[in-house]
C-alpha cells in the first residue's frame, strides 16, 4: 500500500457522504416540488372560486397564497442547497482526479 491509499480511501469516503447527501435532498426537493403545485392549484381554485365583489373566498385565498410563498421559499432553499452540496461533489471529483 502507498501513502497515497489511505488519502484516496478517505476521498471516497466523503464522496460517499456527500452523494448521499445529495440523494436526501433530492427526495426532499421531489417533495417540495410536489408541495409547490398543490398549493399554486389551491390558489388557483380559490381565485376561480372568488365571487366578484371579492368577499367570497378571500381569507381562503389569502391563506393559500400564504402557504403558496411558504412553500416556494422552502422549495428555493432546497435548491440552493443543492447547488451547495453539487459543487462540494464537483470540487471533491477534481480532488480525486488529480490523486
């Protein structure tokens, strides 16, 4: 074995942590995804819903665009999380390759 072996192994190691990592957030992203349209059809069926003069439907409709927002930031912070961890794995990738 060289001395270079247990460097590399340990790479490996992390690699694995951090696609790992990825994977998670991935599913969490799927989840979110699948959040985000539920809430953007409930607002949309609160706005059909809305009856002309506005009185009808309002605090449903302030709700769901509430929770809308909610889960559009929730859904722009898994990105940016991602975006995070791909570039770590990118980073680690040139590491491994220049061992």
């Amino acid at each position: 074995m060289t001395n270079a072996s247990p460097a590399i192994h340990e790479l490996f190691m992390l690699r694995m942590q951090i696609v790992q990592e990825i994977s998670r957030l991935n599913s969490r992203h799927l989840y979110d995804r699948q959040v985000f349209g539920g809430c953007e059809m409930e607002v949309l069926r609160c706005e059909r819903d809305a009856s002309p003069d506005g009185s009808f439907a309002a605090e449903a409709l302030a709700t769901a665009r509430e929770r809308f927002e909610t889960a559009r930031l929730a859904l722009r912070a898994c990105d940016e999380e991602l975006a995070y961890w791909h570039a770590r794995l990118d980073e680690l990738d040139r590491r491994i390759a220049g061992s």
